[in-house]
C-alpha cells in the first residue's frame, strides 16, 4: 500500500509546479518578442522567410512576405502553380529551373527576379534557398528568405542613368573641361574649342605641370590650393599664347573640373561694341549739333537772300551777300554730310540692281583720276536687288575710291572695285559688326596706295578725324560711309598694312523684292460704287481709309465705336455691302462685331485688320468666316486691290 505524501511534501510539490509554470510562462514571453522582434527586422529590412516540406507540399511564409508579394494575410501562401501569375513573364523560366532544381538535386539557390504584384506594382526580388536534411542525406525541408531590393535596384539604375547623363553631358560640353584626381593628375578631359591644337593632354599628366603652362602665374599650386582649401577660382582673360581664357577651379572631394573658355572673340565683339557705342555717341553729337547749326544757318541764308532783293545790283554789298550765300550753300552740303553720319536724314530706300549703280560709278570716277592709277571692276552680280538709295551708294564708292586716290602716292598705281554674292553663316556673320547670318552683296576697294597705320585705325570712321592735309579733305568720308552703311543694316570691315595698300569691304543685305515688282505710280486701281461700313477708334485711319476709297467711287461709313456700328447694322443690314473692322476696339472687339453682324446677315463679307503681329489664328478667321485680314499700315494700293476682289468673290 503506497503511503500518502505528507502535507509538507504536497506544498513542496505545489511550489515546484507553481516555479515550472512560472518559468514556461517567462519562457513563453521570450518567445513572444522573439517573435515580434523577428517581425520588426523582416519588416524593417523587407526580408520575408518561407519553409516548404516536399513530403506534405505544404508551404509557410512569415507576414513580410505578404506584404512582399502584396497578398492579403488572411489567404494563406500561394500554391505553386499560383505563384507564376506573379512572377515576371520573362523571369518565370529561370526560377522554376532553380527550384525544380533544388527539388531534385537537394542544392541551394540564389537568384534575382521580378513579379508584378496585384496593384500593378513591379517589385524586384532577391530570393536564396537552402535544403535541410537529416542524417541519411534525405531532403527534410527548403528553408528560405526572400528580401525586397526595388528601391536598392531603382538606386542603382537612377546611378547608371546618371552616370550616361553625366557621360553625354561631358562628350558634348561646349567647353574645354578637364578633370584631375587630388593629387593634380587628369583622369578625363574635353577639349572641343581646340581640336586642332597641337599640345593635347593625356591622362595621368599633371595639369599645369607636364601640360598646361602659364609663365606669368604658378597654376599648379592656384589648384593644389583650391582643392586642399574646398573653394573655387576664377580667372577671367587669362592669357594663353596668342589666346585669352577664362579658367574656373571647380573642387570636389575626389578632385576638381577645370574649365577654360576661349574669350578672345568675346573680347574681340567687346572692343566692336564700344567702338559701335562711340560712333554711336559721335553720331548723336553730330546729329544735335548739326540740328543747331541748321536752325542758324537758315536765318543766315534767308536774310541773304531777303538782301540780295533790297540792295541794287551795283552796290558793292551786293558781291558781299552773294558770297555769303554761296558760302551757306556749301555749309548746308557739309550740314547734309553730318546728317548722314548722324543717320538722322531720311532718305527713300528702292529696290534697286546693285551692278548697274556701280558700273556707273566707277565710269563717273575713271573720268576724274589721274591716268596713272588705273582703276579696274569686277562684278560677278547680276540680278542681285538691295534696298537702297542711288545717290547714297555712288557716293559711297566716290568717297571709297577718293580715298583710294589719295592714298597712291606719285599718281600710279591700281584700284580694283570688286562685286560679289556673299552667303553668311554663323561663324562667318561674327567676324562683322552686327550682322546676322543672311544673303549679302560684298563691295570690295583694293588699292596698292600707303595703308593705314594701326595706331589709328580705331579712329578713321571718326567725324573730322583724317591724316590729310588741310587743303585735301574735311576727313567726313569714311564717317558718311559708316552713317550710311549702317542706315542700310550693312557692314564695313577695312584691312590695311602699311606699305601693301588698304581694302575696303561693304556688306549689304540682298533683298528679295523684284525691281520689276516696283509699284508704279502711275498704276490704274480698280473702281467701285458699294457701301462699306468701315470701323476703326483711330479717327485719321477712318478719314484717310475713307479718303482713299471714295476716290475710287465707294461709298463710305467710317465710324470709330464697334457699337455704334453694330446698332447701325441692326437698323440698316442691307444698305451694305462689305465690313471692314479692326479686331482690337475699345467697346466691342472686331470678332465680337464680326459675329453679330453674321447673325443678322451670315453672308455678308468681312475683312478684320490690326496693327499687332499675328493678333489672330486662322482657325479664328475660319470660324468667323472672315474673308480676308489686313495688317496695318493698310496701303492704299493694297486696300484698294482687297476691297475689289472680295467684292467681286462675294457677287455683289
């Protein structure tokens, strides 16, 4: 018979089972936030675990991995045949081979994949597997981990799309670029302003050691300082054999990018510009004093001429009065001469053929030279027009040769007038003062005469400025040829050397005018006797443009209020045939006119006109079943023709 246990040994019993369950409680919590943390490092990571046993073909996942493959966690792990539908189509074949793979061979496996998630989401995937077995060798389990490294590849494809953007931008950067490591050693370089130089880096130089040298300053050490101290350096016009560079010291933490730009066209278009600004100035200030000279010498030439009625011919001041006239009509030439450098005289400019207006003046100056200096042409237009002045481009050859003349000492030696078609494109049109790239006529002077000397060659367009002798010239000629050459939107370039003689050229734009397109003045416009209402908030353009046409034999209502001509229209629609409306009116605009006057009488025509560019579409003309648009200013011949032929369209 088994004896009781006794009443101590029960509490002992009882304490001993109460420090177990103690115990596999604590135990328990352990394994709780082992779990939790376990969890959080997944989560954190975006690392998921997975457990397949071959032999149950059952397959666990841990709750990262839903939210990996962005599965709800209620549904429980995707069977295999499942899982596909997720997988990449082009990334299904090489996973299946490592895991069917893994299944027979009992390996490992360790490969990248992409799947698209059910939201549409593409995620890129790091998957490795490993096979647990026991100790006959027989597969037990595939244990697994499957991490989410979207943003680590996105990271990595971002870096690769910068790196091709950075490699493109720097194999055409527009600027000589060299890049140097810490210790001053070119590690890539660009040079595209100097393909043809002859000292070329190579990579591993020193820069500013075995290639770049600068005698006047240590750039060596400008960039050793630059890198050690993190800031960067400028030098602006820095000059480099025959050449000026602007050179920027860009440091960064593995080295630094040194930039130069070649500036010596740069400072070649500043020193144009300030002579352009000083002409400019001279120009202003002839043209204000030649504005005052003009008032005085009127007052002197009309009391001349007031004085020569009253004084009787034999008195002795009547020679005296002469004089001053004649003496005041040479000052008013030499007034006109500063007008023209001025630019301020207004002169008609024509189409006019370039060729014929040269060949006669060259024959007008072959009768006035010495016989010495032979004087020859050669033109190579023809039908080339410009838009010009007759009398301004002879006197610009007669002031040209006149200088050619005097520059040829003794009385022999030769000037040649050249005439040529010139296409310019950018890099030619930089080499002149203002030009833009375009189609010109080029005049060139040549003489065999003294030169120029290069101290003054920056002061020969200069009004009043000339190495001649009193008796030889004023020194306007060249400054009147500037003031017209720039009138005209062309240039003048002037090569000399003392000793060889001096070529002159000019540039003028060709103009694409006809000279048999030339509006004659005698021209018959056609005639008409219809009602247009004519609408316009500039009273002059409703007088003249009414002017205009009722010489022609129309009747006329020209009002400036859209409104007031909408009202009118409203209580006589039929009494016109044809409106014409500016499209910018104050009260009511033209295509808000356009469009009432259309709902009382839809056929009737209409043409809208406006001083600005392109104020309107043709999708809007369209629309209003506008017939016509005319740009400001209207021209009488134009405006005549316009309203006759939409008339005659329209059958009225």
């Amino acid at each position: 018979m088994t004896q009781k246990p006794s009443c101590k040994e029960l509490e002992k019993r009882v304490k001993e089972l109460e420090e177990l369950v103690l115990k596999g409680k604590g135990i328990e919590q352990e394994l709780v936030e082992s779990n939790r943390l376990l969890k959080e490092v997944q989560r954190v990571a975006r690392i998921g675990s997975w457990l397949y046993d071959p032999v149950t073909d059952v397959l666990t996942w841990s709750e990262e991995m839903y939210d990996i493959f962005g599965l709800p966690h209620q549904a429980g792990p995707p069977l295999y045949g499942d899982i596909r539908t997720l997988i990449h189509p082009d990334d299904w074949a090489p996973f299946n081979m490592a895991v069917t793979g893994a299944l027979r061979n009992g390996t490992g496996y360790s490969l990248e994949i992409r799947i698209i998630r059910p939201s549409g989401d593409l995620r890129y995937l790091n998957i490795r597997g490993y096979a647990e077995k026991d100790d006959k060798g027989t597969i037990k389990r595939f244990i697994g981990t499957t991490q989410d490294i979207t943003e680590s590849k996105r990271s990595q494809e971002a870096l690769l799309v910068s790196e091709e953007r950075y490699r493109a931008l720097f194999d055409n950067i527009p600027i000589n670029t060299v890049v140097v490591d810490r210790k001053g050693k070119i590690t890539a370089f660009r040079f595209p302003e100097h393909e043809e130089q002859i000292l070329k880096p190579a990579i591993g130089d020193v820069m500013y050691v075995d290639f770049a040298k600068y005698p006047h300053m240590d750039m060596y050490r400008e960039l050793m300082e630059s890198m050690e101290r993190g800031t960067e350096k400028e030098y602006l016009d820095l000059r480099y054999g025959d050449k000026f560079l602007h050179i920027r010291i860009n440091p960064y933490k593995d080295g630094a990018i040194i930039t130069a730009i070649d500036t010596t066209s740069v400072r070649k278009l500043e020193s144009e510009l300030q002579h352009s600004r000083k002409m400019e100035s001279l120009g202003t200030l002839a043209g204000g004093i030649a504005h005052e000279f003009n008032n005085i010498l009127g007052i002197i030439l009309g009391n001349a001429e007031l004085a020569v009625e009253y004084i009787a011919q034999k008195n002795p001041a009547s020679e005296c009065v002469k004089e001053i006239m004649d003496a005041s009509l040479r000052a008013k030439d030499v007034v006109r001469q500063i007008m023209s450098f001025a630019r301020r005289s207004y002169v008609e400019k024509r189409p006019m053929l370039i060729a014929s207006v040269i060949r006669d003046s060259v024959k007008l100056i072959a009768s006035t030279i010495p016989r010495g200096i032979r004087i020859s042409e050669k033109i190579l237009c023809h039908s080339e027009v410009i838009l010009g002045n007759k009398t301004e481009v002879g006197q610009i050859i007669m002031n040209l040769c006149k200088n050619s003349e005097q520059a040829i000492k003794g009385g022999v030696g030769e000037i040649e007038v050249l005439l040529e078609p010139l296409i310019l494109d950018d890099l030619m049109a930089a080499e002149y003062e203002n030009l833009s790239p375009g189609s010109y006529i080029r005049r060139a002077i040549k003489d065999t005469g003294e030169g120029i000397a290069p101290e003054i060659m920056d002061r020969i367009f200069e009004p009043y400025f000339t190495t001649k002798e009193i008796d030889e010239g004023l020194g306007m000629g060249l400054a009147v040829v500037y003031g017209i050459i720039k009138k005209y939107d062309g240039a003048i370039r002037i090569k000399s050397e003392p000793g060889k003689g001096t070529t002159v050229e000019v540039l003028f734009p060709v103009s694409e005018t006809k000279v048999d397109e030339i509006e004659s003045v005698s021209e018959i416009l056609p005639k008409g006797s219809e009602h247009i209402l004519f609408v316009d908030d500039e009273p002059s353009l409703v007088r003249i443009a009414g002017n205009i046409m009722e010489q022609q034999g129309y009747r006329v209502t020209g009002l400036t209020s859209s409104m007031e001509a909408l009202n009118l229209f409203i209580k006589e629609p039929d009494s016109f045939d044809l409106i014409i409306s500016d499209i910018s009116m104050p009260d009511l605009p033209g295509d808000a006119l356009v469009r009432e006057i259309h709902k009382i009488r839809p056929e009737i025509p209409v043409i809208l006109s406006s001083g600005q560019s392109d104020p309107v579409g043709y999708d809007l003309l369209k629309e209003l079943s506008v017939v016509a648009f005319a740009m400001k200013p209207l021209k009488r011949r134009e405006l005549i023709r316009t309203v006759r032929d939409i008339l005659d369209k329209a059958g009225v």
